[in-house]
C-alpha cells in the first residue's frame, strides 16, 4: 500500500483557528487515517483492476482500491456489486458498465449512477453516502434532467460525469448504536438540552424547577430559530436548475 493514499486525520474539537469552540458536541473519537479517494476519476482510457474491498472509518460507504494498469494506485466509493478482480474504466465513450465513469451525455437514460459533478472537471460532489443513486429522466439542449434520492429533480450539464451503479453498503441507514461509546468513539459528545442550563448558556435555560422555553419557537444557543426558518439564500445561482424541490 502506497503511503500517500492515507494520511492521520488531524483532529479539531469542534474548534475554530482561534481555539474557540465553534461548532457544538464535537470532540474525542478514535485515531483513524483519512483516505484520498478518487472523486475525479481523471484518470481516462486506463484500465483500473480491484484489488480490495476496504472499510473507510471516515464514510458510511466500503471503498475499493484500484491497480492501474500504468502502476498508480487510488480508492474510489465502491458500487454494489464491483468485486475483487472486476476492471473499470474512465472515459467520454468507455461501455456503460458497473464501476465505469462517463458523461451523463453516455449514460442511457434508467441507468443508476452515484458520484455525481455539480459542474464539469470539479469531480463527484453528490451521491456518495451508502445505497444513494439517482436516474436520468431526460436530456435535451445540453441538460439532463435528473431525479435525486431527496426527491427533487434538477437539471445537470450533459459534460458533468458520474459513475455507474448504486453505492454499496444499502443496509447502513439499519444500523443502531447500542451504547454511547458509539457515538464517543466517532468524535460525537453528549448534548444537553438547553431547558437544563442556566440562562446564561441558552435561551430556553432558566426558571424555577421544569419550565417550557417561554417563547413561541425553539432557538438556538445564539438565539437564531432552531426549527422550520429556511437557511437557502433566496437568490442563488442554481435555483434556475431545480425543476420541482424535496419538499
């Protein structure tokens, strides 16, 4: 194994660059190495050989590790299905088989595909969690017309590539933690509610014994509201793109 296909995860604590913590119930968790995975899959017309199916502490999906024919060695997200000595293959005209990356403009149309590119050259920059995929409805006028897992459906450049097949490991969203060291274990700390603190920590702490939060919705600790205020800008770049939203 190449050295420089992982690296140790350097650890934050929820912390931001002045030591302050920024962002809640982050912390611990065990020492584990980040893997470089191959969301480009730039490397085009070279035949990849699976050579092994491993865990990724650092997603809820397997990856594989890929020979190159040329030598080089890379992890992609593993497709269901993609064994220990499958080949795939990068390219704009490479056959539309399990683990092959192409342009949305060669994927038929009903064909499932993850690792998805938002623009073209960026690399996959959706659907990459366990079991997601997604479909083509219809192209026309350079655009595909595609139909996310979340239930909205949007157009895509035809030029932005993806990889064939669902992502493996369908049975994560079953998984329970049985105990809090599970959660510990993957850098999650307990939360409190705010009800439980003093007002000085949280909007909803304070008063004498249990008490409601004595205001009409819930907020967060600085205040802003916790529950149901859309956080989308209302003018942005892509809204043009979505055909009909999740919701």
């Amino acid at each position: 194994m190449a050295n420089k296909l992982k690296k140790i995860l350097k650890k934050k604590g929820g912390r931001d660059n002045a030591g302050r913590v920024s962002v809640q119930h982050q912390g611990g968790g065990s020492k584990n190495f980040l893997r470089k995975i191959d969301f480009k899959r730039e490397k085009e017309n070279i035949v990849g050989t699976v050579r092994a199916i491993e865990y990724d502490p650092n997603r809820n999906v397997q990856i594989g590790l890929i020979y190159y024919s040329d030598g080089e060695k890379r992890y992609i997200l593993l497709p269901l299905g993609l064994n220990i000595g499958d080949q795939i293959v990068s390219g704009s005209d490479v056959e539309v088989k399990l683990g092959n990356c192409l342009p949305l403009s060669g994927i038929p149309i009903g064909t499932p595909f993850h690792n998805l590119e938002l623009s073209p050259g960026r690399g996959g920059q959706m659907l990459r969690s366990a079991g997601t995929m997604a479909l083509i409805l219809s192209k026309e006028a350079g655009m595909a017309q595609i139909k996310l897992p979340s239930g909205e459906t949007r157009f895509f450049s035809l030029l932005c590539k993806a990889t064939i097949g669902q992502l493996a490991n369908t049975d994560q969203k079953l998984k329970k933690l049985r105990k809090a060291g599970d959660s510990r274990h993957r850098g999650i700390r307990p939360t409190v509610r705010g009800v439980a603190k003093n007002p000085h920590s949280h909007p909803h702490g304070g008063g004498e014994g249990r008490s409601g939060i004595g205001m009409p919705g819930p907020k967060t600790p600085w205040g802003k509201p916790a529950r149901g205020k859309k956080t989308r800008k209302r003018v942005k770049y892509s809204d043009k793109f979505i055909i009909k939203r999740r919701n």
